[in-house]
C-alpha cells in the first residue's frame, strides 16, 4: 500500500528524480525529504547548473564532444598535437583520458553500432571523422572505444575506413589492470592477457 | 590527477549534485554526463520541480510537516481522529506511517534532542506540542522517535512532559522483524525480543 506524498510539489519532485540514473522511487523520496529538510540552498544551485547547463551546452562542432561554444575549449587549443585523433564513444570518455595527460584532438562518436537500435555510421558522424582525417594533419587515430562487443565492431569499422588513408590506427591495449589480482580476473581478459604477453 | 571539465556549467553542476545525499565526485561527473547526453528533458523537469518544492513547501503551522499551505492537507482533514497524536522525528516518517494506515495526527520534531549540537526542546517545538495536548482532545501520544540513542532520549523527554498531563504515552512495540531470522538479528534487538516476549 502507498499513499501518495503530502504535498503536490513533493510528489512532483520525488517523480522527477526518478531522472537520476539508479534513482527509484525509495531513493528519490529520500533524496527529496533529505533536501527540504536539510539542504534547500543546494537543491536551489542544484535547480540552477541544471537548468544553465541544458541551456548552454551544446555539441562542438568539430570533436562532438560537450561546449558552450561553437567550438570547445579542446579543439580550439593551439598547443594540442594535431596529429593525434583519440576516438570515443562519450564525452565522458574525454574527461577521463584527459585526466591521464593525453595532449592530442578527440572526436567523440556519441554512441556505438547498433543496428538494433538504429544507430548507424550517420548517428555516429563518421563522415565528419573521415573528413577530419581526410585534412591530412592527423597521423594516428586512436580508437579508444569501449572493450565490448560493439565497441570493438565500432573500432572495426572505423578501421577498414581508415585503410584507404595513409594513417595509422590503433588501439587501446587489454589486460590486467593494475593493482588487479589474477584471481579475480575473469577468463576473457586474463586470456587476452596471455597472447598478448611481452618479453622481458 | 584531475584535470578541470570541459566546460564551466558542467563543472558548476557536477559540484552542485554533489548535494544528493551520497553523491561523490565520481558519481556526479556520472550523473551530469548521462543527463546531458541521455535526458535533458528529465534534468529540465527536476530543475523546474526543485525550484518549485523550494519554493513551495514549508512547514506546516499545526503539526510542523511539509506543506505548501499554512495548515497541512493531513492536519486539516476533519475526517482523522483527533484523539491520537504520533510524535516523529523528520516530515518522511508521516509518508512511511500513512502506509500503514495510520489515520491519527501528527507532530513533528523536525530532529532529535541532541546537546551537542545545539538542538534542545526549542528547536524541536516542544512548547507547540505542549500547547496542543494541552487543548484536551488528544487520548494517546505515540512517541514514534526512532529507536537510537537520541531518539529514545527524547521520547523519554516527552513522555516526562506527559506525566503532568491526562495523556497516555506510547512507544512503537521493538523486536524481531517480520520475515527477520534470528541468525541475523543484532543482539540488542534479540534481547529485546526475548525481554518482551508475550504469553501465547
């Protein structure tokens, strides 16, 4: 048995959490009493970059990552090597690779292969890529897709593209992470790791 | 190493989810990023209704709980029996307790006694609460803090409060949960059970 919320605005609320990747309803109740009792100045500036950043970011018009401008900060960053093409599926995956200290271009794909779902080489903007590569600047295009099944048939595709153009494409390499433990690993990638192990 | 996000509002959202009970760093930048690329609707909605709760809901003037008119829907509903008053800590055990099918009044301490933090019978409407029972139509006063240390404290605060009064105070029944197994049970609450065992 539920009842429903005691207020209108509150039931709205607990609703719109449910946004919230993970968030039920339980969670989403919570999250509501916990921020009228405790934090209205945070659910406020919550409301507020939520709102700014619908409003203000939009996709760069060269990498398809996330700007504010037409172009964002990273592509338009002189001291970056334009000869370097990192490859993602999300603009997430920039955050993450930038953090590594990578200094090269990205493009983001915003997806992988899908057909099931619809997404195709157009959703994915393959044809900006080729163009991109096309220019002539970039020596290597790193396909830093995701190690799942479609993301390595995305990096295939990509990679039969890029075999009529004199650039290089690689890879990101697989196999224990570090600090990881062999009995815990699972089969596929301690597998990977064993033919593709390095002599010393 | 972290490196700044890519744009100034996705920075600003991702330190301001960090108010979600629970929310880190980590699960922020998550949260902003699949919003962004997944459901700007959703984050637009919960935008507009936090914004909206903020706004809205205050406390009730008669039992303390959410409300976004002066006199909550609960307090001003004629058909509710008067005669029965449940005392909670926070405005989210009224949602848990009408589950039930609790159809009494309500008060709410908005906390819990606790010294140390500066919250004493003031900030807990003691006086309020006073003053209503003190109106003569309340029989029995459930004292439905929750069953911690400063929860216990202040029911046992109230219920001194009561003794003066013609009122009778309870408290919510302890023991093993419905469906609980006493493998699993904590030993206080198993104590307890035994303690309160009841003759068949």
């Amino acid at each position: 048995m539920s009842s429903a919320p005691v207020t209108d605005s509150l039931g709205r609320l607990i609703d719109a959490l449910q946004c919230l990747p993970g968030v039920g309803r339980k969670t989403a109740q919570r999250i509501s009493y916990h921020l009228l009792e405790r934090n209205r100045d945070g659910a406020g500036r919550l409301a507020e970059s939520l709102r700014e950043a619908i409003e203000r970011i939009d996709n760069c018009q060269c990498c398809r990552g996330f700007s504010e401008t037409p172009v964002c900060r990273l592509c338009d960053d002189p001291s970056r090597d334009d000869s370097l093409l990192c490859v993602v599926e999300s603009p997430v995956d920039i955050q993450i690779i930038e953090e590594i200290g990578y200094r090269g271009r990205y493009f983001v794909l915003m997806g992988r292969l899908s057909p099931l779902d619809g997404i195709g080489p157009e959703e994915l903007g393959i044809e900006l890529l080729s163009a991109r590569v096309a220019g002539g600047t970039i020596q290597e295009v790193i396909l830093a897709t995701n190690p799942t099944v479609e993301g390595e048939a995305t990096a295939n595709f990509i990679h039969e593209l890029l075999k009529k153009r004199q650039v290089r494409a690689t890879r990101l390499a697989q196999g224990i992470p570090i600090g990881g433990e062999l009995e815990y690993l699972d089969g596929n990638t301690l597998a990977c790791a064993f033919n593709s192990r390095r002599v010393l």
